[in-house]
C-alpha cells in the first residue's frame, strides 16, 4: 500500500475515533443497579457497587453490635472502681463510634435510624466519660475525708460534703440523660436483630450505681458540724503533696450568693492560680462543680498557695507541698564530617522525662554551649573543637526545677592535627557543574566524531585532468547496498554526460529496456544527489528522490522520468509509448542538468 493511502487511511481511523468518544462524551451511559438488569457480570455501575458492598451486614451490623458490648462493661467497672480499666474501654468505644461515624457519612445516610443510633453513641460517650471523672472526684473527696477528720477541720469536712451531695445530684441527672439515650440504642438495635443484652445490663447498672451513691450518706460526726462558709468559690486539691510529673486534680463548687447549702451557679468561669500566676481556666457545670487537672512542671521545690477565682469571688488558700526528686543526665558524643565537630546527644530524666530543661555542655571543665531538653527530656547539641584530645560533660542543674542537679560521666574527644584530618570538602552545587561540563564536552566530541564520520551532504568531486573522468566519491562505511542494481559511474564533466544517450542505447540493445532505463536512472539520480548534497541517495526510493529535488529547472522532467521508470522497473510495462515518454523524459532531464552545471 503506498504511504500516502496509509497516512490518510489513518487519519480517518483517529478522526472515527475522536467522533466516537465525543458522541460518548455527551451522552454517558448511566446504570442504575435498582431498575436496569444485566445478564454479564462485567455489565456494572462500580460506583453503586461500591455503595451496595458497604452497606451490607459486614459492615454496619458488626459495629453497631460492639458499640452496643462496649457499654455494659464500662458502667461495671465505674461501678467497681476500676478506674484504670474504666479508661480502657472508654477509648476503645470513642474509638469504634468514630469508624461507625464515618462508614454513615460514606453512605449518606443522614436521615435513617443508623444515623439516629450514631447520634445516641455519641451522647452516650459523653454522659460516660463525665461519669467516670464525677466517679474519681468522689473517691478523692473520701480521702480528704478522712484527712480534714484527722486534723479536726470542721470547716473543710462541710466543703467536702457539700461537694460530695453536688456530685451525686449530677450522677443522678447523668442516670436520666443514659436512660433516654440507652434506651434509643436498644430500640434500634432489636429492629436490626441485634444481641441488646448488654446495652440493657448497661441502664440498670447506671440506675442501680445512682441509687447507690445517692443512699450513701456522711458519718454521723459530720451531721453536729455548723456550716461555716468563709467563700462562695470552694477549692480542693489531691494530693497536696507531689513531685515532679505528678498529675494535681483541683476541684470546687460556686455557691449562689443566699443559698450556702444547696443552690449553686452554673457556667461560671474560674481561674486557677499558684504562687499568683495563672495555670488554668475551666468552666463551673450544671450544678456549679468544676475539675481541673494539671501536671507538676518547672516549680521550685517546697510549699506553694493554689487558689482559685471567679471576677471578684476568691477562694481559700490551699498549700502544695512540692517534694525534689534526683534526676539522672546522660550523654553521648559523635563525630562529624566536618572536621572539628562534634555532635552531643543525650536525655535529663527523673523517672519521668524533665521536659524545656536548660542543659549546659561543659568543654575541658569550661561551659561553652547551653541545650534545651524536648519534649522526652532528650537534647542535641553541635560543638567545634579544636585539634587535640579534649573532655565533654553535659550538667543539668536544677534551677526553677523540683528536680535535684545532676551530671553526665565524662566523654573524652580525640580530633586530629589539621594536617591529618583537614578534607576539602566542595559544595555540592560544585559537582553539578562538573557534571555539567563533562556531559557538554562529551556530546560535542560525540557529535564532532559523528560529523566526521557521516557528513551532511557529499561534496561534487574535483574535475580530474581534461579528456579524463574524475574519480568516484568514496562510499560511507554505513551506506545500505544499492537496491536498485550496478550503478552507472558518475562523470564529473559535460563529456561524460552526453554520452548518457549512447550508453542508453547501448545497453537497450544488448540487455533490454529493463536494465537500461535503470543505468539511465542511476546517473541522473546521482547527478540529482550532487546537486543537492543528499547522503546516501541509493537507499531512497525513486519517488523519494523525484520528492527531493526542489528549485531546479530539471525536477518536473526528473520527476516524469520517475514515473515512466517506475512503470517499466516495477510494473513490467515494456511497451513502445512507454519507452518513448522515459527517453523523451531522459533527454530533457539530461540537457537542464548540463544547462544548470554550464
């Protein structure tokens, strides 16, 4: 098939294409799973597939069940007072209900019962965790019981119970919030048939622990103690004794103005303050109790004043005894690429990891350098030394900590003369410049070489001595066999060219039309490539050559030479017109082109 017929039978193959993918395009094909059925399994929408596999039983059912499991064992242990067990399964319900709450938001299902259900699990969460910090604060307001009771402090002892009664109105209004909200879990959970067992055991487990903290009263001692209030805002602290890392929880009731007894304020705000600076703020509640909890940082060891305000309101004073505690700082040196450095790592711990604590980097019994402990009490800190044998220790002293001083083991740090250890050390943007010019110089020589081996075009050859021919161009190593048959030596004069026709002749006579068509061609074909400095002409086509010659008085004749040639060389025509119009075609290509030299 010619190139041309191929060209163009492509170019409507790529026009079908686009014509398709454009009607396609305009118009998709949408499947819809509930009204279009299909008898191939490869006939699918994938998008609703995908829909239809989420929800499915394998899925959603399973983690509405543990949702559902998770609950009965966290009201026992509450109950129990296995706080720390409590907190596990706490974290592993918040854990499941948010996996659940995004498999609901991937399928859109914001108006059904499994949306409701979600909703429910997440109050639920809430009423739990408020139940297990009212639970810890009631167990440390019996160990401050017992501790005012021993000092004889009939003023705390009431604080404490007024506090305590606060706490078992608000478990008791946490009973009712859990009712109602375990109660939707269960409903939704038998209509799916779900085990609810233990969201029931749950509910009465709740109530049964309301009833029972309620039922609790106070020691007969505290019934004869006169209620002397010296503040609206209460503060209590356990432990009032702590060290270093240790978690201090602070907890308080505000008082309404005429109702010491039992009326409250609610949503009140309330800082509280040690040593005059400000360490938190947390909100009063519903029934007007408020928790804070912090962790003993960078505090001087000793007695500290923690109290707590509210606008105006100032609550009683309370003492912190703050206890030191030995610390231990280690320390590891290594050596850098650069000559000179080294690099100081190490860690400041007290049992827990002394966190944001300066450390300072002794050199030869000198301070040089000062670090500052991260987060985990590790630090990292380069020095530069110079050439001998030298000691580093890293100090930790204490100051503003409640945390005893403390020191490393001595590190000792050889560095070489400069003379042995000075490398020159280049910028990397160096070496992309090197690399650079090596690949340019590279490619020029490459393309140099190649130059030289293939040149562009072939130069006409030098008219040798006259009434001589001049010699044939050397053939490229690279050139293809000629497929056109033994070519025709080249003459460099006008000469050899006139004599074009009587060769013609000649070989007409003895080998036929065939053969001497051909070395007519070849000559001027190669006459044609001279002209034009083509590179290895023999491995083009006729046509492609006819296609080649441009802005010569001799291409229209050359290019009806081509035609006739190519109808007697390869269509086998052997007639007399046709043999007329390729001599008649060779005459007059042969006389331009010794025109055109001449």
């Amino acid at each position: 098939m010619k190139s041309g017929v191929r060209y163009g039978v492509l170019a409507l193959l790529v026009l079908a294409a686009l014509a398709v993918l454009a009607i396609s395009l305009s118009g998709p094909l949408l499947y819809s799973l509930d009204t279009d059925r299909f008898p191939s399994q490869h006939h699918v929408n994938t998008n609703a597939l995908k829909a239809q596999e989420l929800n499915s039983t394998t899925d959603v059912l399973p983690l509405m069940q543990d949702l559902l499991d998770y609950s009965g064992p966290i009201v026992l242990n509450i109950r129990a007072g296995d706080v720390e067990g409590a907190k596990r399964d706490l974290e592993a319900f918040a854990k499941t209900r948010r996996s659940f709450d995004n498999l609901v938001l991937k399928l859109d299902m914001t108006e059904s019962e499994i949306k409701e259900f979600s909703e429910s699990q997440k109050n639920q969460e809430k009423i739990l965790s408020e139940l297990l910090n009212t639970s810890v604060t009631l167990d440390q307001l019996a160990s401050l019981e017992i501790q005012y009771r021993n000092e004889n402090n009939p003023t705390m002892l009431s604080t404490i119970r007024l506090q305590g009664d606060a706490l078992k109105t608000k478990i008791n209004s946490l009973s009712e919030q859990y009712n109602t909200e375990a109660q939707t879990s269960v409903t939704i959970g038998k209509e799916t048939g779900l085990d609810t067992s233990s969201g029931e055991e749950s509910i009465r487990e709740f109530r049964e622990y309301a009833v029972e903290v309620s039922s609790t009263k106070p020691r007969q001692q505290l019934e004869d103690i006169p209620i002397r209030r010296s503040s609206q805002l209460s503060l209590l602290i356990y432990p009032d004794s702590v060290r270093y890392g240790d978690t201090i929880r602070c907890f308080g009731y505000f008082f309404s103005q005429y109702g010491y007894r039992i009326a409250s304020t609610p949503d009140k705000p309330v800082t509280l303050y040690l040593d005059e600076t400000a360490i938190g703020k947390v909100t009063t509640d519903t029934t007007g109790s408020y928790t804070l909890e912090f962790p003993l940082g960078r505090v001087t060891p000793g007695t500290h004043i923690l109290h707590a305000e509210s606008g105006t309101t100032r609550s009683d004073q309370r003492i912190l005894t703050v206890i030191p505690i030995d610390s231990v700082t280690a320390l590891k040196v290594t050596t850098s690429k650069v000559p000179g450095n080294v690099t100081c790592t190490g860690t400041v711990t007290s049992g827990k990891p002394v966190r944001h604590a300066p450390v300072e980097l002794v050199l030869d019994g000198k301070k040089v350098k000062m670090a500052t402990t991260g987060s985990a009490g590790e630090f990292k800190e380069t020095i530069t030394l110079p050439a001998g044998v030298h000691t580093v220790q890293a100090r930790f002293t204490g100051t503003g900590y409640p945390v005893n001083p403390s020191e490393s083991e001595v590190q000792t740090v050889i560095v070489p003369p400069a003379a042995i250890s000075t490398v020159i050390y280049i910028d990397n943007s160096i070496f992309v410049l090197v690399i650079v010019f090596i690949v340019l110089g590279l490619s020029g020589a490459g393309a140099l070489w190649y130059s030289r081996r293939a040149p562009a075009g072939a130069a006409p050859p030098a008219a040798g001595p006259a009434g001589t021919q001049a010699p044939e161009p050397e053939e490229d190593e690279g050139a293809l066999p000629d497929l056109h048959g033994p070519a025709l030596p080249a003459g460099a004069g006008a000469a050899a060219e006139s004599a074009l026709a009587e060769r013609y002749a000649a070989i007409l006579t003895v080998e036929g039309l065939d053969a001497a068509c051909h070395t007519a061609y070849s000559d001027l074909a190669s006459r044609l490539a001279r002209d034009h400095r083509i590179a290895r002409h023999r491995v083009l086509t006729p046509r492609e050559m006819a296609q080649s010659c441009k802005k010569r008085p001799y291409c229209s004749a050359f290019s009806r030479l081509v035609s006739a040639y190519e109808r007697i060389r390869y269509g086998g025509c052997d007639t007399e017109p046709i043999r007329e119009e390729f001599e008649a075609s060779m005459e007059r290509t042969d006389a331009r082109m010794r025109g055109e030299e001449h």
